[in-house]
C-alpha cells in the first residue's frame, strides 16, 4: 500500500514535472492550432509574425464607422443663432430685398462667427455712420505686419498671429495683400473698391454695344442700393461686372456697405494660392467663405470638420475649395 502509494506520488511528481516543464512547448503547439483553425474560417493565411496582429482584429460587426457630420441648411441654424443673441433673421437682413437677401446666400458665413467675436448686425450696412457706430463696439486689435497695419477683431487677430508664427516655422509666410484694406475697412472703401470693378466694366459693356451711353448715365446716377440692384439684374443677362467682364462682381469685391472686411473679420492674404498656407488658415479658424474670391479669408474660429453643422457647404471648383452658406 504504502510502495503503491509511493510509487503513484512518483508517477504523479513525474507527470506534473514533465508537464511544467514542456507546458510552453503544449502551448505554443496548442496555440498554433488555434491560429491555424481561426485562419481557416476566415479564410486567409497566417504567417507567424502576423499571428498576434490578426488576432487583436475587432470583430467586423464591431468596426465603428466615423461619425459624418450633418449638413445642416444655412437659414435654420443661422435663426437658431440669432435667437441665442437675442436677435431675428429680419433683424439682419430683408430677404424680401433681392440685394439683400443675395448678400445674406453669398456672405452670410460670417453671422456664425465663433461666439467671442461680433458678428456685423446687418447684411448691409446704409452709411458710414452705420458702419463707425458698429465698429466703436468692436476692441480692435492692431498688429503690422510686414509694415503694414492690419486691424482685426481680438479674437481673430489671435488666431491669425497663431497662423502666421506657424506658417514661419514651416518656411511659409502670409502676408496682407494690397495693404492695409487686407484687414479693416471703412464704409467709403468698399464704395471705393465697388467703383474701381463697376466704372470699368461699365466702360466695356458701352464700347461692347451691350448697354447704351444712356443706361449707362442712368446706372451711375442710381442711388447705392438700386446700383447694385441694377447691375445684379444685368449680369444675369451676361453682362458681368467683376474684373475680367465673366463673373458676377460680388465675387470680386462685395457690394457697398456689404463686405465682411466692415466687420473686421476678414484678410487678403498674399499666399492664397499655396495649399499648405490655406491648411495653416483653417487649422486656425480662417476659411474661404466667399466663392471665387480666391485671397479672400473668413474669420469663423470653428474646426474644419465642424462646418456642416453651422449650415456651409464645401465646395471644390477651379478655384480651390470654399465653405460657403448650404441655401
Ligand atoms: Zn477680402
């Protein structure tokens, strides 16, 4: 009994020592199998270096697909905003008024401006006066910039001073485009700036034969607002009046009264045209807002991917890739 006893301890000591002692060797054989058997149902292949890789897959049904933002329509959230501000879409811009309310669709980005800056309180503003009072409100932030001052709301000048020390750590630059008027403008120089497209091309359409001396005459005589009521209506006949004759003027400066450059949230910038500067801009909340108007950069202090959701649509044409109002 006791040899008997003794002997199953031994028999047992042996077992258990042979399989301690080969366990990593049953395992990893074990193992092996499992790989293998997995493999099979998947139907692929496993190399031994990738054995632990494929195994640490989540299941498919479990892959989480990206959350895609919602494009939310431009109006519908641009009311949500205004009721937040204690305000109405009429309060900011007749859309019975053609002029209007065809600022509102080209412009309109900047009313979802982050809630640190201050959006302009009309589409149009009527008098230099409207436009002083707005600006008075405003803690404008002066910088220069390669010797030319540039005038901003705090917030986006903030933004942009972040921009450019970026852009200078990546051998880049941006740079105010045609002065001072990249930032900050009055009243009288986007009168001055509508002039310097409306005269020219004005003086086109005469010697084109496409207007006569006296609709011409008549034209410039209008009061501000019929102005450009009136030359809306003509390009939608053809006849253009942005630089080059072939595309509506507003996508070559805005209308008096209209431009976001009033509200001072807005730059030219020198370097539109190079990708990586654009990337900088937007990383750092400043956005092409305003179609075709290539050097023309927005102030909304928003991520990129969170556009949508403020009711602006990215388009990509010729001219690169602009957010503008989703109407
Ligand atoms: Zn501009």
């Amino acid at each position: 009994m006791a040899q008997n006893l003794h002997v199953s301890f031994y028999g047992f000591m042996v077992k258990h020592l042979i399989f301690t002692k080969y366990f990593p060797v049953f395992a990893l054989i074990g193992s092996f199998f499992v790989t293998a058997i997995q493999a099979q149902e998947h139907n692929f292949t496993v190399s031994p270096g990738e054995e632990k890789h494929i195994l640490n897959l989540p299941a498919t049904s479990s892959l989480k697909k990206p959350d895609l933002p919602e494009l939310k329509n431009f109006y519908s959230v641009l009311e949500q905003t205004l009721v937040k501000r204690g305000k109405k879409k009429e309060d900011i811009c007749d859309e019975k008024d053609m002029v209007a309310s065809r600022i509102l669709r080209e412009y309109g980005s900047v009313f979802l401006v982050i809630d640190t800056a201050l959006p302009p309180p009309v589409c149009m503003f009527s008098s230099s006066e409207d436009v002083e009072i707005f600006q008075k409100q405003l803690g404008i932030e002066k910088q220069i910039f390669d010797g030319t001052v540039i005038e901003l709301q705090p917030v986006a000048m903030k933004a942009l001073l972040k921009a450019r020390t970026e852009a200078i750590f990546e051998g880049l630059s941006i740079t105010p485009r045609d002065g001072s008027i990249a930032g900050r403008r009055g009243f009288s120089e986007t009168l001055r700036l509508w002039n310097s497209r409306f005269e020219p091309a004005l003086n086109y359409w005469l010697k084109k034969g496409r207007l006569t001396q006296e609709q011409a005459d008549k034209l410039k005589a209008l009061p501000m607002k019929e102005q450009v009521k009136e030359v809306l209506q003509l390009e939608k006949q053809g006849i253009y009046f942005n630089s080059a004759f072939n595309n509506s003027i507003l996508y070559s400066v805005a209308a008096p009264g209209t431009s976001q450059h009033l509200a001072l949230l807005a730059f030219d910038v020198v370097e539109f045209e190079n990708e990586q500067v654009r990337e900088i801009l937007a990383k750092h909340g400043w956005y092409r807002t305003v179609q075709n108007d290539r050097p023309h950069f927005t102030f909304l202090g928003h991520k990129e991917e969170d556009l949508p959701n403020f009711g602006l649509k990215k388009i990509v044409n010729g001219n690169g890739k602009f957010w503008i109002p989703n109407t």
